[in-house]
C-alpha cells in the first residue's frame, strides 16, 4: 500500500485567546494563511514572522504603511527566502523575544510566545479603540512594538527602518480612533 502523506506535518487547529470576536475576516485568513505557512515551512509554531509575511502579502492598508517605494516588495522578497534557506536556522526552535508576556497556557499551542502576545496585544488595541475587531494595522502595531521579535529582524534585514514604520503605524491607528 502507498503512504499519501505529504511528509508536511500536520498541526493541531489552532486553539487561540483571540478567537471570535477579536479578529475580523481579513484577520481571520491572516492567521489562516501564517498558519498554512508553518506548516508548509515545517514549524512546529506559527511566529512573527509567518504573521508579518500573511500581513503584508494580503492586506493592502499594511503595505500603504511602508515608506513607499519598493519596501513591501522587499520585505515579502526576504520573507519567501525563509522557506528556501535563512529561516532553516529558526526551524525547530520557539520564537520568544522576552519583550512582552506571552500566552503559557495551552490556548497559545501551536503559536510561539512571541506571535501569540502579538495577537493578543493587536486584539487588546482594537478594544481600547472601541473596535470588536483587530485588524492589520493592530498586528502590524503589535509585531513592530517588540522590537526583538523575528519580524523585526526580518524587516530590519530587508532594510527597513522600524521606528519611523512604527511611528507611520501608530499615527494611522490613531487617525482610526473614534477620539483621534
């Protein structure tokens, strides 16, 4: 008899804090794509950087947020070489920068510290500003604030300057805010 597999490994659905009501459709198949990602990358954990290359490949407003010019085009060009060599160092290994607390608990399987405190601060953001919904500015806020996160160092090493990215994020967060 034939074996099928695929030789991907399968992970279990993910099983997260922000589920419903804290991510919006778009989000949804962020998430959903970073987690196809892993799985295709062999992770074992969806980190930072699978939500930084899910986010800016699907969600237009995230890429308007780059100083223009070719540094999305950049970033996704440095995150597609993740699956093809430079993230081999990372496989096998959790991502967790230390910077934030992150979910322990088993609602955070599947996800490494890092990306999952990153999610819960994009869901915690969208909450203060009167939003039910996190969106990609929210996760793009979110990943940037932790500046050890492996999403960072990607867009460091695609040559973006992160700080005044953050700042451009921050600004239009705010300009989204009831108050703002």
């Amino acid at each position: 008899m034939q074996n099928r597999t695929s030789g991907i490994p399968e992970q279990a659905t993910p099983n997260h804090p922000w589920a419903g009501a804290g991510l919006s459709a778009a989000m949804t198949a962020v998430v959903t794509g970073a987690r196809r990602r892993a799985v295709r990358d062999g992770d074992r954990h969806v980190d930072t950087a699978h939500l930084l290359h899910s986010l800016v490949e699907s969600d237009p407003e995230v890429r308007q947020a780059f100083d223009g010019g070719p540094q999305p085009a950049r970033v996704l060009g440095y995150l597609v070489q993740r699956s093809i060599g430079y993230g081999l160092r990372w496989q096998g290994t959790q991502e967790d920068s230390g910077a934030f607390p992150a979910v322990r608990e088993p609602a955070g399987e599947g996800w490494s510290p890092s990306a999952a405190a990153a999610m819960g601060r994009a869901v915690r953001s969208a909450l203060l500003r009167g939003e039910f919904h996190a969106d990609g500015l929210d996760l793009l806020a979110a990943l940037v604030a932790d500046p050890r996160c492996r999403a960072v160092e990607v867009l460091e090493r695609a040559g973006v300057t992160v700080e005044p990215l953050r700042v451009r994020v921050a600004d239009r967060t705010a300009a989204k805010s009831p108050q703002g």
